[in-house]
C-alpha cells in the first residue's frame, strides 16, 4: 500500500499536467537527483524551495539495539496563512519532510508503534524515498520522506516516526548490513509551501519576477494567457502549461530590443511598474509571493552496547567501594595515632 502511494506521487508529479496542484510540496523531486543530499551536506530539496523557515528535529541522544523511538521533525507554521496555488488563488500550504536515517535505523515495525506514533503514522505516513527505484533502495534503504500534507492537519506542527535501533549483535545479518556500536549522525529537512523553481529551472508562480535587462517598460498587458514548460522532477519531460489572467510586460533596451517576461498569475505587480519607467537588470518587477520555506538540521545519536553500561556501572561501584574503604582506613589510623598520643600523655 505504501509503495502504490509512493509511486502515486511520483505519476501525479510528472502526469497531472492539466490540473496542477494548488499548492504542492514535493519531497518526492528529490528521489530524481543521483544523490538527496549532496557532497557538501545541502539537502536537493533546497534547490527549488530557496526561502528558509526553521527547522527542528528532537530523538534521543542514545539508544540500545533494538529499542524503538519517536523521531519528531518540527516544522513551525500558522495554519491560517495562506499560499498561491498553481493557478494564482489562495491555498492551504503543505508541509513535507526529509529523514536520512543511519545505516541499520528503520522505521519500527507497525505492531511496535505506541498511541502518538501510531496516531501520527496514519494521518501522514513516512515512506522510503526508492520505493519505486531497487537499485536507488538497495544503496538508500534509511531514507524516507513524508509527502505533501496540508498544514490545518499538522498536529502540533510535528511530524512524528517511529524509528527502531538496529542490534549489531543480532544472527543471521550479512557483513554489509551490520552495524557497530558507536555514534551515527541523521539528516532532516523540511519545507513548508510551493516551490520556487521547477527542475527545469523554470520559475513558478510562487516566485519573485524581474527585469532580465536594462531598460525601459514599453508596454504591460493584463489578463493574457501565459505559457510555461514546466518540469516536474529531473528525468521526466517538460511539458507546456498555459496559465489564466496573467501578465505580460515588454521591456526595450537602449538599442531598442524587446523583451518579453511573461508572468503567471500569483505575483503582483509593483505599484510603481508603469510605462515608460527605467529599470536596471535584476530590478523586482513583482513582489514576493512566497511565504514558506525550506530548512534542514543534524544530529547524532549512539548506539550505546548494554554490556557497556553494566561495565560502566560495575566499574562505578567499585570506584565508590575503594573510596569508602579508604575512608573507613584513615578513619581507622587517625584513631590508632589519637590513641598513642593520649598513652604517651601527648
């Protein structure tokens, strides 16, 4: 069932090309790219989500093999705030998150989930992000994602996964998939709203326009159907969408060459837009329609070997045990000296 969602995200990405998505958080893109998180530790989802919002991630700093935990992802956001959807009107923003685990961690068996996780799991369920990829699944089985949930049905504004530890001790577990105990580190990253830019490098319409030249504004055309290639992930084949009620504004530059930026409905136009105004390359044509953003965190967490611990403890007692002695022995011997010096009318 998971997997039959996963890859329903995936199609509905790159298939639903009439009717896009109102307001769409992707996760999904990042299983397109050769690796989610690259060499210099910048999650891909960054790529198209370019605000950034906070981020936090809260798991216990140790674990012992096999003990399930409650991984929770909090994204902070106000359910009443609104975002442009595909189309220019109001949407709910969705939320999405990132989660690489270390090699051996998991998420928990169903039957091993308590009352939150289970709670959490079935409103907005962690889904491994090479579902529909063996090749990428057998190289990345520890990463998940949760995809594209509206923020008014968030709880608390967390996301919450059941991870279980894996056990290095464990029988029957080949040289490859076992782990040793030590410290490992995990990787988080969520976003909150649309994106800014599709694969393509195409901007949305959840994106800030400008002039791409130096110029004067010739002339701005209302309500005009606008066409864009939009690319829904890395792989897949742009494909030609056509917007309503957009904009149209020709810029000529000093040699009088027209230039053409065509933008679709959702940002608005600068008051102080009008014909005949200068503008500079880089120059804001629109305001900035975004409201959400992307951010990532870290952390370690150790797998701590039991035997440890009880070693650790035994070696605590027994700290504590030749302390005492020592105690009790200069007690002992200030005795003996106080006594000989009262015999030797000292």
């Amino acid at each position: 069932m998971k997997k039959q969602w996963m890859a329903w995200a995936l199609v509905a990405a790159a298939g639903l090309w009439s009717v896009p998505q109102k307001a769409s958080a992707w996760p999904a893109f990042a299983a397109a790219y050769p690796e989610a998180r690259d060499a210099s530790g910048k999650i891909v989802c960054s790529n198209c989500h370019l605000g950034l919002k906070q981020t936090e991630v809260e798991f216990p700093q140790s674990v012992e093999p096999g003990q399930v935990f409650n991984l929770k992802v909090k994204v902070p956001w106000d359910p009443k705030v609104q975002e442009v959807g595909a189309d220019g009107s109001p949407a709910v923003v969705q939320l999405g998150a990132y989660i690489q685990l270390p090699k051996g961690f998991n998420l928990a068996p169903e039957k091993e989930w308590d009352k939150e996780a289970k709670e959490a799991m079935e409103k907005y369920p962690a889904v491994q992000l090479y579902a529909d990829k063996p090749e990428k699944l057998k190289e990345h089985p520890t990463t998940y994602i949760i995809n594209q949930i509206g923020s008014d049905q968030v709880k608390d504004q967390e996301f919450i996964v059941p991870i279980k530890a894996p056990d290095p001790n464990a029988k029957g577990v080949s040289k490859e998939e076992r782990v040793n105990f030590g410290k490992y580190s995990l990787y988080v990253g969520a976003n909150r709203g649309r994106g800014q830019v599709y694969s393509n490098g195409t901007a949305s319409n959840n994106a800030q326009y400008t002039s791409p030249v130096a110029g004067t504004v010739a002339n701005i055309e209302k309500g005009v159907k606008v066409t864009a290639k939009l690319q829904y992930g890395l792989g897949t084949e742009p494909v030609d969408f056509e917007y309503e009620n957009g904009e149209r504004v020709t810029i000529t530059d000093e040699k009088g060459k027209p230039t053409v930026v065509n933008i679709p409905p959702g940002p608005k136009l600068l008051e102080t837009l009008k014909v005949g105004a200068k503008l500079k390359a880089g120059d804001p044509l629109t305001n900035d329609p975004n409201v959400g953003g992307f951010g990532q965190e870290e952390g370690d967490i150790v797998l701590q070997d039991p035997q440890r611990v009880t070693w650790l403890i035994a070696f605590l007692a027994a700290a504590f045990v030749c302390q005492l002695l020592l105690v009790l022995k200069k007690k002992q011997v200030e005795k003996v000296q106080e006594y000989e010096a009262e015999k030797q009318g000292l």
